[in-house]
C-alpha cells in the first residue's frame, strides 16, 4: 500500500516537472533559456547599483568610453558624445540643473560646444531633455527626437517637484488636466525637479530606422515606444585601433504590470521592440540612459560600489566589450514581458 503511494507521488511529481517545462515561455531565438538567467541576474544587480545613485542630477566626471565615443553626463549617466574632426552628436542633454556641468565636461574632454552639429534626446523627461534647450543655445546644434515627444519637448514640461510624470501631454498652463484624462503612473515616480525642463524647439522629427549623419557619422534611430510615447534607440559603430565596436543605446524599459496605467505600453508596441532587439545584435557596448544599466558598469565584480565601477570605467575600457549583456537583457525582459502578459490574460 505503501509502495503504491510512492508510486503514486513520484508518478505526479513526474508529470509535474513534464508539465512545467512544457509551459516555461522561452525566449525566441537567438535568445536561449541561458541568456534569460543570466540576463534576470543582470536585471536584479542594475536595480541594486541604480539604489546607489542617490543624486542622478549630480556631476560625474567624463571619460571616453571607447573610440571616439566619450561619457560626459552626470552621476546617473545620460549624456554620451560621439566625435568626429567634422562634428559631434551629442546624445541626451541631461538634466536643467545639471546643464552647466555637462557643458564643463565637454570642455574638460577636449571638445568645444560649437562643434556639436546634432542633439539626439532619447525621450522628453526632464533627465534626459532638461538641458535641450541649453545646450541648444550653446552650440547652435539642430536637436532631434522621436516624432511623438516633439509636443511635450516644445510644450516643456514644468509639474511640480516630485509629482508623478504622466504619460501625457501636460495640460495647457494655467488648465487641470482633462477629464478622462489617463492617470498619472505611480510607478513612473521621478526624483524632486526631475520632469522640468523649459521648451526647446525641435528641428527634425525621428522615424523608426532613420538614419542621422554627421560628417563621418552616422546614427540609426528605432522608435521604442513604452516609457514615453516615441522613446528613441540609437545604433552606432565607434572605431578604436583597427576595430570598430557597435553600440547600441536603449531608452527604455517599462514592465507591462497593468497595460492599462501606460499610455504608450501596448502589446503590439512591446512586441515591436523585442522585435527591434533582434535586429540590432549583435550589441557590443550597451548603453542606457541610466549609468546602472550599463554593459561596462554591469559587466565588473559583483560586490563593487557604482563608484569603484565608474572608477574602473575612467581607468579601463575593457568592460564596456561583452556581447552576452544585451542579448542576456534582452532574453529576460521578453520573457519577463510574456509572463507578465499570461498573468494579465489569466485575470
Ligand atoms: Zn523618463
């Protein structure tokens, strides 16, 4: 009797496990079910670095990255240059607050305002585009975005000091917000000042796969929709020695926990992008908005503050080159985002 109960677990426990490996989401290929554990440890240890980050706005200190490619934003990332004799891109503006010492490091690295020809800005919150209009101004360059940030950036954005952002445009000075509007996501809370920034003009709206030259460069924009309404990727190739490294910026990932409190989340969006991950590999310098997501911050000893990885960064390069960082971030959010889709189908 006994012996038939035993069966009888080990039989169940059997189908079980058959059960469960039939129904774990797996990525599409090329990701691998190995690339999805390594890339929900990454996604664990960005979180943890990004705590460290207790003033984003703060000043940094500017390095080169690889090549012609140089970090010259603030304590949590956001301003990268890519340099040529003919002209620079600049990619994001930073914070308002943080315009000067952005502007400081560009002179720090060798480089002069004036010859910043573009200013790519990956979405319009105010870490990212608060300086837009400054460094406009300062380098007379044309500033490019993604077609459906063009209203906020002009509008600017001016909420007050710690509110929620609102995946919308804000109401027009001097209104309340719109009845029926979409709320505010609570998720998408920005540190005090964070979301203000004054209107810039925008000189040349991006569409997904547009390509932008500058001189000798050439940036290709992929519209990522998600955190904002035409959050933008770029893809670059910089050259050191006799190689040339390829470099993909990403902005930015929203997890999809109720599709309803994102504007700008939709399945077919998500899928767009997971689609646009593919497209881009191989990835050998990632790049975020944010300096915790980054391959060469990621890509370091586990215990290490995010100021001994920026140290390392500023003295050595070779970090930054790790090809299963994207493709392992990239793994894990797909199937973080089809999991997350099966629960919200299963309400
Ligand atoms: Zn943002």
């Amino acid at each position: 009797m006994r012996r038939n109960f035993l069966l009888t677990a080990l039989l169940i426990a059997t189908c079980w496990a058959f059960i469960q490996a039939q129904t774990a989401i797996l990525p599409k290929p090329p990701f691998t079910a190995r690339a999805v554990e390594l890339g929900k440890q990454l996604a664990a240890k960005s979180l943890e670095i990004r705590q460290q980050i207790t003033n984003p706005s703060g000043p940094a200190e500017p390095f080169k990255i690889m090549g012609n490619l140089y970090f010259a934003g603030v304590s949590n990332g956001e301003v990268y240059l890519l340099t040529s004799p003919q002209g620079h891109v600049m990619f994001g503006a930073g914070y308002a607050v943080a315009a000067e010492s952005v502007e400081k490091n560009i002179e720090k690295l060798g480089f002069k305002m004036t010859d910043i020809k573009a200013i790519l800005l990956n979405h319009n919150h105010g870490d990212q585009s608060g300086a837009a209009s400054y460094m406009k101004k300062k380098s007379g360059a044309a500033v490019m975005a993604g077609f459906a940030e063009i209203p906020f950036l002009e509008h600017g954005g001016a909420l007050p000091a710690g509110a929620a952002v609102p995946n919308i445009p804000p109401a027009p000075r001097g209104q309340g917000q719109g009845q029926g509007a979409p709320q505010p996501n609570p998720n998408q809370f920005q540190p005090a000042g964070a979301n203000q920034y004054p209107p810039v003009k925008v000189d040349r709206a991006l569409f997904d796969g547009d390509v932008i030259k500058v001189g000798p460069l050439t940036v290709t924009a992929y519209l990522m929709p998600g955190h904002s309404a035409s959050s933008t990727s770029f893809l670059y190739t910089v050259r050191e020695g006799n190689r040339d490294y390829r470099v993909f910026e990403f902005c930015c990932w929203e997890y999809p926990e109720d599709l309803s409190r994102g504007a700008y989340i939709t399945e077919a969006s998500v899928r767009h992008n997971l689609e646009t991950f593919r497209k881009v590999l191989p990835v050998d310098i990632y790049l975020e908005t944010g300096a915790y997501g980054w391959s060469g911050t990621l890509n370091q000893a586990p215990n290490l503050t995010i100021t001994e990885r920026m140290a390392k960064l500023r003295a050595d390069n070779r970090p930054w080159l790790n090809r299963d960082i994207f493709a392992a971030l990239s793994a894990a959010r797909e199937v973080e985002f089809e999991e997350k889709l099966q629960k919200i189908g299963a309400r």
